[in-house]
C-alpha cells in the first residue's frame, strides 16, 4: 500500500528559464535503461515477489521501503522535465506547476532535442528515455533470488552498469 502525500521529496528551484533541451536529458534519469523508473520496477516487483518475509524481514522491510522511496524519485523527477519544458512560472498565474501551456509551444520546440516531450506529453515527463524511446518492463530484474537481487540494487545504485558484473553472468 502506498500513501499519497501531495509534497514533493525536495523542494525544486524554479528554473529561470525554459529549457527543453535540458528536460530531455533529465528524461533519461526518468525513463532510461538505468534511471527511476526502471529503479522504481526492481525494487516494487522484488518487494512484491519476495519470499520467506518473516524470516527475512529486514531485507524485506528495506527493499519494501525503497520501493516508496523510488515511487517518490519518479515523480520529483517528472517535475523536474515538466519544470524545465515549460519554464518558470508566469508572474500573473494564480496556479502553480508551470507557465501557462494554453498556447501550443510550437516556436520553442524548433530546435530541441525532444520534441516528443511537446507532441506527445504536452510538455510533461513521459515514460521514454532521452531520446523518445519507450521505457519497458525488460529494464527491471528481479530473480526470486534475494541475494542476486539485493546484489543487483547495491550496484545500480552505485551507478554502475550491472550487465556486465560478474554478479550477473549465468
């Protein structure tokens, strides 16, 4: 069960002005073979599949607790293209979460990096890497296996790429 808390885990800068072409490099923490999201699906299936949780508890607790964690990474993330697609706010808006996108931002779009960020998603994060390629399910492992598992999460979040380790050869 998660609990949906409308705050964000840091509170973000406004950017002072727009920048999609940074947007779209955030966009590969977002939904890129190594980024949140796929963080998000180790942790939530190895937290869901996870066997024997009362003898093992405390790896359950924290790979369960992670999960939430993540959940939390995705969406600060998301803000943070969404924030950087659209720009600062507008002095005169009353509401908050970005300029206003009532016009079609077709002149900024000329000359960034992703334009799917605007065609698609209305200049919102998307579950698609820097490059407009989709995010999948192939980017998460979880093996049954805790040890491989928990061996796996050390090294992604040591940032390293885990398909190479020896950790991960059959």
């Amino acid at each position: 069960m998660f609990l949906r808390v409308d705050k964000l885990q840091v509170d973000l800068p406004a950017p002072k002005c727009q920048d999609p072409n940074a947007a779209a490099a955030l966009q590969e923490l977002l939904g890129g073979k190594y980024g949140e999201m796929s963080t998000l699906g180790n942790y939530m299936f190895q937290s869901f599949n996870f066997r024997s949780k009362s003898k093992l508890r405390p790896f359950y607790s924290l790979v369960a607790a992670i999960t939430a964690e993540e959940l939390g990474h995705v969406e600060l993330v998301s803000n943070g293209v969404a924030m950087l697609n659209n720009g600062p706010d507008d002095a005169n808006d009353d509401e908050d979460g970005g300029a206003d996108i009532s016009d079609a931002p077709f002149e900024d779009m000329r000359d960034i990096r992703l334009a799917a960020a605007f065609l698609s998603g209305g200049g919102g994060a998307m579950p698609v890497n820097s490059n407009g390629q989709s995010w999948n399910n192939d980017y998460i492992t979880t093996t049954g296996n805790v040890v491989l598992d928990l061996l796996h999460n050390f090294h992604l979040e040591c940032g390293q790429d885990c398909t190479s380790c020896v950790c991960m050869r059959p």
